[in-house]
C-alpha cells in the first residue's frame, strides 16, 4: 500500500476506508446503530510503501472488532488487515426467524468488488444462489466500480426528477462518520459509546443477529 495509507494521523486508514463504505450497507439493511464497544489494533508496525519503495512504521489500524447494538439486530464486526487465502475475504451473514443471508466477496471492499448472495429457509440444511432482479444487472457498465457509481447517479437523477429521496445524501455519510468516530472513541476509552440515537424503530425486528467478517488489503 502507499505510504499515506500507513499513518493513522492522515485519516486514511481501514477503518474510515473499507470499514466505512462496509458500515454504509450494514446501516442501509439493518437501520441504525445505537450503542457500541469496539477494539482498534495495529498488529503490523511496519510496511513496504510500495509508491516509494521504503520501509515505514505503520500507526493505522490493521484490526478493528465491534459488537454492537440496533434495533434490528446486534451486530459483531471483526475487519482484519491483508489478503483471504480463498474467495471469501468479505463474510457477512444475517440469522433470521425464518431464514438466513449470506452476503460474500474476494475483499473487504465491499464498494469495490462483485459481491455473492445465498440464502437458506426453514429446516434446508445449505445455502442456495438467491436470484436479482435483472433490473440490477442490465443497462449497468459491467464492472463493479462504474456500475456501482452509475446506479447510485440514476437514483440521485431519479430523486430529483420525482422528488424521492432513495438516494445516499450528506446526512447517510454524517451518520457512518459518527459511527467512525463512536468506534474510536470506545476504543480508545475502553467502554461501550452510543453511537447514533436516531434508530429506525421497527424495521427488520424479526433478525436475530448479524455477523460481519471480512478482511482487507490494509495492513
């Protein structure tokens, strides 16, 4: 990685990079997040900076675990620096009353990557391909990042257009900062912070828990 991603001190780490774009999902599916305790470490204290060839000190986080609480669900979260020995460095998994979701990927940018999704209802003992609409796939550049970024422009164009507000705004980006910040802050103190108060009451009460691991090419 480059040398500016190494030090804590330029706001450029795991944690307000991959960890953040993950925490944007995670809010958008299961609501908002009340109160959390977390741990930072950097178990890695030194790296190639590969832009200038040059051993450096590294005071970035290279681990960050969380358990949370929501509304909807409780959430654990463990991101872990470097690179998954198979195509699962991204496992996410939602335990529902009736069913369990499985969200995978090659990395934990999940922003960045094609993501998998499986299912499993009732008493089925594997997990199954769940189908998406055609309406995710067609008319979409191909790749994963300019389709991403397409798609996110349609809703914005669309929002404007009807007067909607479907689209991620100012105020979803202030929200994952706040969550940033109350991961910090607990690690830093020790104690479990509230994180944000503004709690969609009510959506998704039926799951039980959510479990994130994923593992990044930080660190």
């Amino acid at each position: 990685m480059s040398a500016y991603l190494l030090d804590r001190a330029n706001g450029a780490t795991m944690l307000t990079i991959p960890v953040g774009h993950t925490l944007a999902g995670l809010r958008d599916v299961l609501g908002e997040i009340a109160e959390l305790s977390a741990v930072l470490a950097t178990q890695g204290t030194s790296a190639l900076a590969v832009d200038t060839g040059e051993t450096l000190p590294v005071s970035a986080p290279d681990q960050v675990r969380s358990a949370a609480s929501s509304p909807a669900a409780p959430p654990s979260i463990h991101y872990r620096g470097g690179t998954a020995r198979d195509d699962d460095g991204l496992f996410w998994e939602i335990n529902g009353t009736e069913g369990d979701i499985r969200v995978s990927g090659p990395t934990g940018h999940t922003q960045m990557v094609q993501l998998s999704l499986k299912g499993a209802r009732g008493d089925e003992k594997a997990f199954r391909p769940l189908e998406i609409s055609a309406s995710y796939r067609s008319g979409w550049p191909a790749d994963v990042e300019p389709g991403n970024v397409a798609r996110v422009y349609a809703r914005m164009a669309r929002d404007l257009r009807e007067g909607t507000r479907t689209a991620p705004s100012f105020d979803d980006a202030v929200a994952v900062h706040r969550v940033i910040a109350a991961i910090e802050r607990a690690a830093e103190s020790g104690s479990r912070t509230r994180g944000e108060i503004l709690a969609r009451r009510g959506r998704l009460r039926s799951i039980r828990r959510a479990v994130l691991r994923q593992s990044s090419s930080f660190g």
